[in-house]
C-alpha cells in the first residue's frame, strides 16, 4: 500500500528521524514492528510505502510514522476513493458532500461555499481574500494539521 502525506522537512532530517537506509537521494528504506517500508520524497509530498505490512495495519503504521516526523501535528489518515467521497480541498472523508454548483467539486460542510475552496469559476475575490486572513489566524492558532490519503492502485 502506498500513502501520500504532505510534510515540510527536508530529506536529511526525514532520513535522520526515520533511521532509513538511503538507497539515493530522497529514497530510503526502514523497518518498522519487523515489516520493510520505504519512504520517497518528492518536493514536500513524502511517499510511504508499505509492501509486506498487514492491510488492516496500513493506517497505524503511517501515522505512527508521520508522528515521529512531526510529534506536535496532528495526523489525519485516509483512504481516497472516488471524488465525492472526500472533500475535494481538504481530503476528509464526506458523509455528506455538497457539490458545488461554480466547479462542479465535492467539498465538506466547511469548504462547500465557493469562496471557501478558491473555486475557479467564481469571481468571489475579495470574500475569498478575507476568508483567507480569517483561516490564517486560525492556522496560527492551531497545531499544524497532517493530512495523509492512500494512493489508489492502478
């Protein structure tokens, strides 16, 4: 299984925290409860993959891992499915989805409105700005929140 998380650090401290075994720059191979897994970095988008680990255990291994990259975030694990079963802007599971009628994307309760998820065929600027500034303090706020999804197979 593979799974994709969004995490700013940079190879050499991934490599360092996760004590991988550098196959080349930004590749790297560890062990985790006697199971391989290799993790790839590509810009701030990290890779984890998990050839030989219990599917029912994926989801444990990633956050696991996630949390010792970053101990003070919050780890958030999905799988992604099709797109009107997770939110379009922010990746978390819908039960109820709302479709936008500007983009035509599937959004949670909180980015359903258009200024909300910067939809594209709206022309809600300055709402969208503001609404920017609002979250931002937020953001300040608030731990730093890591979103991880299960890459589908093809």
């Amino acid at each position: 299984m593979i799974f994709l998380a969004s995490v700013l650090l940079s190879w050499s401290e991934i490599a360092r925290t996760l004590g991988l075994r550098e196959r080349a720059k930004g590749v790297g191979d560890g062990t985790v409860d006697g199971h391989n897994y290799a993790v790839v970095q590509r810009g701030d988008e990290v890779y984890i993959i998990l050839p030989d680990y219990p599917r029912e255990r994926c989801e444990d291994v990633v956050k696991k891992l996630l949390q010792k990259l970053k101990p003070d975030a919050e780890i958030k694990v999905a799988s992604a499915g099709y797109a009107s079963t997770h939110c379009n802007y922010c990746l978390a599971p819908l039960s109820l989805p709302h479709r936008c009628h500007r983009c035509g994307g599937w959004y949670c309760a909180e980015h359903r409105l258009p200024e909300r998820h910067d939809c594209p065929g709206g022309s809600g600027v300055r709402i969208a700005q503001q609404v920017q500034r609002k979250e931002k303090r937020k953001m300040s706020e608030r731990k730093e929140k890591i979103v991880a999804v299960q890459v589908p197979c093809a």
